[in-house]
C-alpha cells in the first residue's frame, strides 16, 4: 500500500503544479491572447469575475476530486487484483450499494453544480438599469455598431489586414474602426445579424451571445478598467468567419465623451460620402436613359 501512496501523492502534486502553473499564466495575460497562455483572460466585468469564481471555486475542484479519485480507483484495482495477488477472480455480478452510490454521487454532483450555475446564468439574463445601448449587428464578414443613445451614429469596423498592421496591433484581432465604451456604465448590448448567424464573444468581459438574423438579443456588460480587449466571431459564419474580430477600447467617462463629439462629425461624413458614391453607381449604371431621374437624385443628396 505504501507503493500506492506515494503514487498518488505524486499524482496530487503534479496536478496542483500545473495548477500552479495556469493560476501564474493567468495573472501574466494581457487584454488579448499570449503565448503560452493557460487559463481565462483577467476578467474586467461582473460577468467574468462570477464565471471565474464559478470555475475557480466550483468546477476546479470537483474535477480535481474525480480525477484524483478515479485515478487512485483505477490503480488500486490494478494492484489487488491482479492474476498474482487475485488468481482465482470473483464471480461477484451485482452490488446493490455500489450500484445505489455510483447512481447517487453523480447526481448530487450535479446538484452542487447546477445551483451556482442556474444563478450565473440568470445574473448574466438580467439586465441591470442601463446608462447606455451599444448596438452590434453581424454581417458576413465584419460588424456594425450603433450608438442610439448617442444620435444614433453607426460605423462599420473590418479586420486590418495583415499589410496594413501598425505596430502594436495585433494580427487578425485589431480592426480599423474601434469601439469604443466608458468604464463604470452599466451598457444595454443588443446583438443582431444581417445575413447568416454570427456570435458576439468577448472572453474579457465573460460575453458569448448568438446574433440571429430577425431577432435582437439582449445582454449588459460594465467594464471595470481602461483598456483594449478582443473578440471574435463564434459562430461559423462562411469563409471569412476567423476574419470577424471584435476590438473595445474602454476609456474614461469623460474620455468616451470626448470621443462621441468627435465620432458624429466622422461618421456622419463617411456617411455622406457614400450616399454620394451610391448615387454615382446608380447614374452610371442607369445610362443616357436615367440621367434626368439620376440628376434629381443627385440634387437630393446634395440638399
């Protein structure tokens, strides 16, 4: 038996070392992904603090107890009956404790499980009172945002492409129009799709929502600390699916305020701009025969 202890002792330090080992990795991530990381991203919201406490307090330790367990069943099994030390093998087909215990345990398990569970699911539901609505709609293969509560300013944000990347950006998870949100507001985040279904993922911040076409659904976020944190698409959406990133940058309140002013004279005349340049395909598109009805659009886009 002695053989026995020390191996799973053994056992038992390994896995608390790679433990270890993930807990250190994950204090070493930045906003977005490193390499060699283990772990979840540093939470920067309530949702993700409740799913780490969820997997750190909850789920860690019960795979742990299975693992460890199962592990020592198995090889306790292996010694004590094997054909020297058991060679006339029992012929024992039922056991009406054991099969009582193996049928209880994992539900009882799942029991402990499912009451945490059930309240993060409902605390990541309700939607706290919100200071604000961000409005992110899924198109293959890129996303629009919307500011409602902000005059209603839109902008479409694409992936940079890898001959464009400045430094400092990141490779298929910077774009070229950022998010931008304050910290410390409670944000409505209503998510949506144009075409196929997409999802809003954003590790960071614990949020993971489908965008379906036709319906808009609804979570909140409150980020907790200025940054730049990444996303993608996760939902197979067609062949530029890993080319959908999303990018916020959280800013102060005063900060973001400052941002907004600037945003509505910038997208307001890229707007502008490409009314004028859908006008002028139409125009050409039309011919001689559509001038006249090409000439009043114009004058209406002009006024």
């Amino acid at each position: 038996m002695a053989f026995i202890d020390k191996l799973l002792l053994a056992s038992l330090s390994i896995v608390t070392g790679v433990i270890a080992w993930a807990g250190l990795a994950k204090r070493a991530v930045a906003a977005g992904p490193v390499n060699w990381q283990m772990g979840f991203r540093p939470p920067v919201s309530p949702t993700a603090e409740e799913i780490h406490w969820f997997n750190d307090v909850i789920l860690l330790p019960l795979v742990i107890a299975i693992v460890v367990f199962v592990m020592g069943l198995l090889v306790y099994v292996i010694w004590r009956f094997s054909e020297k030390r058991n060679p006339t093998p029992s012929k024992t087909t039922h056991n009406t404790a054991i099969e009582v215990l193996w049928t209880a345990v994992p539900v009882m398990i799942l029991f402990v499980i499912a009451i945490p569970s059930f309240k993060l699911l409902y605390f990541t539901d309700s939607i706290e009172e919100a200071d604000m609505t961000l409005k992110a709609t899924g198109r293959q293969w890129y996303w629009n945002y919307q500011y409602p509560d902000h005059g209603g300013f839109e902008f479409d944000a694409y992936m940079v492409a890898d001959a464009d990347l400045q430094e400092g950006q990141k490779r298929l998870l910077d774009t070229d129009n950022l998010v931008v949100l304050p910290v410390d507001t409670n944000i409505r985040l209503l998510i949506a799709a144009s075409d196929v279904l997409h999802a809003f993922a954003l590790p960071a911040m614990g949020i993971k929502l489908d965008a379906v076409p036709g319906q808009v659904n609804e979570t909140w976020v409150r980020i907790n600390q200025e940054g730049t944190y990444y996303g993608q698409c996760s939902e197979l959406c067609g062949t530029g699916h890993s080319y959908m990133p999303i990018t916020i940058k959280a800013v102060s309140k005063a900060a973001f305020e400052d941002w907004v002013t600037k945003a509505k004279e910038d997208f307001a005349a890229a707007v502008s701009e490409d009314d004028d340049l859908r006008v002028a395909e139409a125009a050409a598109a039309a011919g001689p025969a559509g001038d006249q009805t090409a000439g009043v659009q114009t004058a209406v886009a002009g006024d």
